[in-house]
C-alpha cells in the first residue's frame, strides 16, 4: 500500500516499489507485462508512468501486452480515492499493488472464481446433437425444470434487465407508459429475434424473463427441446 496526498508523488515511490520486486523473476528481454489499473480513468497515468521510468532504467526494453497467452507476469494495481481534512491536499490517494504470474493471475484466479460461482449458478446443459438434456433418460425430460436456464449465456442477458433504470427506458417508448410492479413484462407486446441462439439462453430471458409472444431463434446448431417447446418461439 502506497499512500500519498499527489498522486503523481504516489507513482514516483511506487513503480520503484513495483520493479525492484518485479524484476526478480522478470526476463525484461524475453518477457511480456500487461499492467492492469482500476479505476480505468487512471490507466494512461500510471502506464506512462511505469514504463517511463522502467525503460529510462532498462534502455526502452520494456515489452507490454494485453494477449493472455502472451505475457508473462501481470503487475495489478488499484487506486482508492478518499476525501481528506487537509484543505491544501483535499484528495488522499491510497494505492494498493500486486504481481502475479500468468498462471496466477488467469488461470488459478479464474478457476477460484468460477468454484465460487457455482452454487450459485442453476444449469441444465444439452446435448449438442439432439438438444436433449443431459441428464435425461431418453426424450424424457419433464424432470429437469422447464425453466432451468439452458447456457451461463442466460445470466449475462438477464442481469442487464435487473436494471429498472433501462427498464424505464423502455416502457417509456411505448407510448409513454411508466414502469409498475409488472416491470418483467414491459416487452410483453413485442417480439424478439436472438441470433446465434443455440443452446437457447437468451432465448429463454426473451420468452420468460421479458415475456414477450414472439421470439424467432436462429442458429445453424441445435436449440434445447425445452427452449424450442416454449410457446411463440
């Protein structure tokens, strides 16, 4: 953790901080860095700040990417910004900063991530050939829930009308009509069209979730018998 009233103070300590570690297991010929800054509006500063003073000291051998599968150390940084007492320094800036390997950082931490996720992610996958699901015993698939989402592609359309504020937006386009407690149903005298809908998911929060009549899924691969069932699609 750096802390520092002047931010640019901040970077100056702080990619000294950084390199000395870094450079202990960094092949500054060989290797890649990708630098990651949260929040983003900082990430020119601090970039140019890095690879200033890296390359003053390394003669411009500094290589960055952005490729997963090219680089080889991620250096992760993240700034906080706190209101201070200090009317001449009313901004505190508290950095905080890490570095892992690749492996570390895009293999080990997303599989973390992931095993978190999981209890709480409802799936009741496919079968790519026949749409059938997966645990079903022949064309017999009343046991799974006909609701079940069909793909993880279902979760990332349905947190986007989690949002009341699009929600209002869209109501509103309907001649003039104001979001209630029947919010899910605000598109429910449209129609969809969900390109590339194979196995189905976004097909699924079209038809369920924003209950409109109609959705027409295309996809040259097979859609879930469950989604294809539904009414209007």
């Amino acid at each position: 953790v750096n802390e520092n009233s002047n931010l640019q103070s901040a970077l100056t300590s702080l990619t000294r901080e950084i390199w000395t570690e870094l450079k202990k297991s960094f092949d500054i010929d060989n290797d890649f860095l990708r630098i990651d800054v949260q929040p983003k509006s900082f990430n020119s500063e601090v970039c140019s700040a890095f690879t200033g003073f890296v390359n003053e000291l390394e003669r411009n051998r500094l290589k960055l990417a952005c490729s997963a599968s090219k680089v080889s150390h991620v250096v992760n940084i993240v700034i906080q910004s706190t209101p201070s007492s200090d009317t001449q320094s009313p901004t505190l800036q508290k950095v905080y900063w890490g570095i892992s390997d690749t492996k570390e950082h895009f293999e080990d931490l997303n599989q973390r991530l992931n095993d978190n996720a999981t209890s709480e992610v409802i799936l009741e996958s496919t079968c790519p050939k026949t749409g059938i699901d997966s645990r079903s015993d022949g064309e017999n698939y009343a046991s799974v829930q006909w609701d079940a989402p069909v793909s993880r592609a279902y979760y990332k359309l349905a947190q986007v009308f989690e949002d009341d504020n699009l929600l209002q937006m869209i109501a509103s386009l309907h001649k003039g009509e104001t979001l209630d407690s029947s919010k899910k149903s605000v598109l429910s005298q449209g129609a969809g069209l969900d390109i590339g809908a194979s196995p189905g998911g976004w097909t699924q929060v079209l038809h369920n979730t924003l209950c409109m009549p109609t959705v027409v899924a295309m996809d040259p691969g097979v859609l879930a018998q469950r989604v294809m069932t539904l009414q209007g699609v």
